[in-house]
C-alpha cells in the first residue's frame, strides 16, 4: 500500500507542490519570529539593526585617475555599496532602520504570495486540471507583484533618502539612500505575466476543442 502510493505521488508536479508549500510555510514562520522581534525592541524603545545595505557617495574616488593596465584601464566608480548598523536609534536614525525594515518584510511577504501561488498551480496540475481558468490569474498576480516591486521599494527608498542626511558621516561621505537589491523582480515578472498570458491562450484553446468535441 505505502509503495503504491509512493510510485503514484513521485512526480514532478508533487515534488514541485511539497516544496511551494514547505517554501511558504518557513516563510511564514519567519515572518512571524521577524514581527515579534520588531515588536520586542518597540516595546523596549530600540529599533536595532547592524546589517542595513546602503549607497553611498565616496568623494575621494571621484579624484581618483584610471589605473592603466597592459592593454586596458581600471576605472573607479565614485557610487559604492555598503552596510551601516545602529547599537542603538535616536531621532535621527529610527527612520532608516524602519525603511530597512519596511523593505525586509515586504520581500518576505512577496516570497510568501509567491510560494503560496505556486503551489495553487502545481496542485491543479497533479489534480490533472492544468487548464484551470485560475492558473492565469496565479501567473498574472505573481508577475505584477515581481513587476511593481522594485518601484515600490525606490519610492520606499527615496522617502527615507532624506533622513541619512541626519547621520554624523566622515568627510567625504554621502549615503545616496537604501540598496533594496530588487532589479532582478521585474525580469521574473515579465516572464511570469508573459506565461500567463500563454496559459489563457492555452485554456481557450482547450475550451474550443472541448466544445468541439
């Protein structure tokens, strides 16, 4: 009995399903141990953070000249990438930590929308109902969610850009505002709503031939 039902489950579709919903479960629980945590250190009045990625502005790199090599140059890039932490917030520096934090949840909550997605997809396909008038629906809220991301968290971060003017800097240095990391959204989005699309062309397609028939 148990190698029966092991041979018929064994397939792509289950493996794919049992993965999205044990994806979006740790997610899930990750969420929640991230919310308590923001709000243990409300409750004491800190909002730390030692792992904030930030852009910065390195004014001794823009003097710096090309670096001649055998047969190329080296050129310096005066924007560069970096990490600041605060042991402990003031009036000055909550804003940024909440920007940070803002960004952090959001992309656990797409990651969770997009698990949780997937996994309504793969259980109609192991429900041998891949044609289902839903799985477009999946696809094109998957894609768009990937799509608008990154615009939100550039809006995210050009509302918090204006408080790290408050922070106490070397010389020299600028922090432009908050590195999201979330260029690679809008590509996996476009691809999504594009399946998408070919999903509803393929439902209607199957509808016609049913009828068809």
């Amino acid at each position: 009995m148990t190698a029966k039902w092991f041979k018929n489950d064994w397939t792509l579709a289950h493996l794919l399903y049992y993965l999205s919903q044990i994806g979006y479960i740790l997610t899930g629980v990750y969420l929640i141990m991230m919310i308590s945590m923001l709000a243990s250190q409300l409750k004491d009045g800190q909002l730390m953070s030692n792992q904030i990625p930030v852009r910065m502005e390195v004014e001794q790199l823009k003097q710096e000249t090309p670096v001649q090599l055998n047969e190329s140059k080296l050129y310096f890039s005066d924007t560069v990438e970096g990490k600041i932490g605060f042991s402990k917030t003031t009036d000055g520096s909550i804003w940024p930590v909440i920007g940070f934090y803002v960004i952090e949840l959001s992309k656990q909550i797409i990651l969770f929308i997009t698990l949780f997605l997937f996994s309504k997809i793969f259980k109609t396909i192991i429900n041998e109902e891949p044609f289902s008038e839903k799985n477009p629906i999946y696809l094109f809220t998957i894609g768009w969610i990937l799509v608008l991301t990154p615009l939100a968290f550039q809006f995210i971060g050009l509302f918090f850009q204006s408080f790290f003017a408050n922070l106490q800097l070397p010389e020299g240095i600028q922090i432009l505002g908050l590195n999201s990391y979330g260029d690679g959204y809008i590509l996996a989005g476009i691809f999504m709503i594009v399946l998408g699309y070919v999903f509803r062309e393929g439902n209607r397609l199957y509808e016609e031939q049913r009828l068809t028939v």
